[in-house]
C-alpha cells in the first residue's frame, strides 16, 4: 500500500488516499459517471484524507440522494466523493490522482445505469 495524492484542477482541494500501487479502478455507465468520464478507486473512510478545500466544496445529489457528488465551486473538478454503493466510504477519482505513485491501473467496468441490478445487497464490498 502507497499513499497517492491528488485534487481538483485548481489546486484548492487537496487528498491523500492509502491504496494498492496497482489500482484496479470501475468505469461505470450510470448517468452522472459516464458524463464526466469518473474512473472510481473506492475505499473505506479510514484510508482517505481530505488536506484542503473542504471550504471549497459544493454537494450536488439527484435520485436517492444518497451519494453526495462533491466537487470544486471554483473549478468543477469532482475529484471525490460519497457513492451511493458506499455511503461509509470515499470514492476517489483516479483521474485526479497526481502522477508518479500509481504503478499500474487496471479499469474494470461498472453497471451503475442498473444501480440495482449491480448491487442487489444495497451496497458494495471493497476490493481490498
Ligand atoms: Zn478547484
């Protein structure tokens, strides 16, 4: 386990998050996701720390409203968020990551457009 850092475009909002060198990472093709092209690296709360930009944060929800879309009011970057499919987690977008800890990123793809089909549980498991 490495710890990667990355943000949003702008440079105010700033994380770090604790996972594998080689990230295996969802590509889903829900409506939200497959607007902006989100590449999902989840993991538990414990292992995500938000550095800056908290202050800079706007929240957009559709639906159930249980996923909290978080992104930068200044620039637009979602580079985080809270997903539905793990409420007690972080999600991080591995496109916001900065370059140089990520050995390896494999994508796998995610059917979030059948949110319920793809997790019948309610929820989703962590990887690792
Ligand atoms: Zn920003």
């Amino acid at each position: 386990m490495v710890t990667h850092k990355g943000g949003c475009h702008c440079g105010r909002v700033r994380f770090e998050v604790v996972a594998r060198a080689r990230i295996t990472v969802s590509e889903c093709n829900c409506s939200i996701c497959s607007k902006s092209g989100y590449l999902h690296l989840v993991v538990p709360a414990a292992r995500f720390k938000l550095l800056s930009g908290g202050d800079s944060l706007s929240t957009y929800t559709f639906n159930t409203r249980t996923a909290k879309h978080l992104f930068c009011s200044v620039c637009g970057i979602k580079s985080f968020y809270v997903p539905r499919s793990h409420p007690d987690g972080f999600s991080v977008n591995a496109r916001c990551l900065d370059p140089g800890t990520v050995q390896e990123m494999s994508v796998r793809q995610t059917n979030g457009r059948e949110w319920e089909k793809q997790y019948p549980k309610g929820r989703g498991e962590y990887s690792d």
